[in-house]
C-alpha cells in the first residue's frame, strides 16, 4: 500500500535545472527522513541527498551534489523535492526516492534524469 511516485525529470542541457518530486501515499512521511539516490547505467546505486523526519528537516548531501542540489520536504503535501541545479552529464541518472521505516525500506519507480547538450 505504500507508494512513492517520483516525478520531474526528463531532457536538460548541461547547466540546467530541474525539480524532482516524490509523493508518498499509504503512509504519512512526517516523522520519517526521506531520501535521494540515483542510478546510472552499470553503476551501483548512489547516496545523493537525504533530510530528516519532522517539521525543521535537516538536510545531508553527497560531495558530488553540495551546492547543486536542494533537498526539500512539505508534510502537508506528503511531498519531497530535490531541486537539482547546474546540471552536469555526470548527473544523468535514474532518480529514486526512498523511505527507510523500521521494518522496510520503500523506494519509487525512479525519474530519468539526462543532461546531454
């Protein structure tokens, strides 16, 4: 019944932006950090940026990302962002988001993300 729907990504030229949602349904996220990862094809999944549960989320982001990337949360929406800015090709990737709860973790279908001129 838990279900995260990721959203927002698509084609971008090096230098770019975009804005990546992920909704949750089937469970309430407040309390719960939420989490980015992305995959690139023949690469392990990789930690991008996370930001912890309640209302004053506290964000962390992976080196490669610190100054680009904005993690963001809305409780009310049941909603995470991360806003992915200066877009590199190195940043082509499937975008996942992720819940880790005490029993499971719960990730989406993930949203491709290609930057390519």
């Amino acid at each position: 019944q838990v279900q995260l729907v990721e959203s927002g990504g698509g084609l971008v030229q090096p230098g770019g932006s975009l804005r990546l949602s992920c909704k949750a349904s089937g469970i309430t996220i407040n309390n719960y950090a939420m989490r980015w990862y992305r995959q690139a094809p023949g690469k392990q999944r990789e930690f991008v940026a996370a930001v912890t549960g309640g209302s004053d989320g506290t964000p962390n982001y992976a080196d490669s990302v610190k100054g680009r990337f904005t993690i963001s949360r809305d409780n009310a929406k049941n909603t995470v962002y991360l806003q992915i800015n200066s877009l590199k090709p190195d940043d082509t990737a499937v975008y996942y988001c992720n819940i880790r709860t005490l029993l499971n973790d719960y990730w989406g279908q993930g949203t491709q993300v290609t930057v390519s001129s």
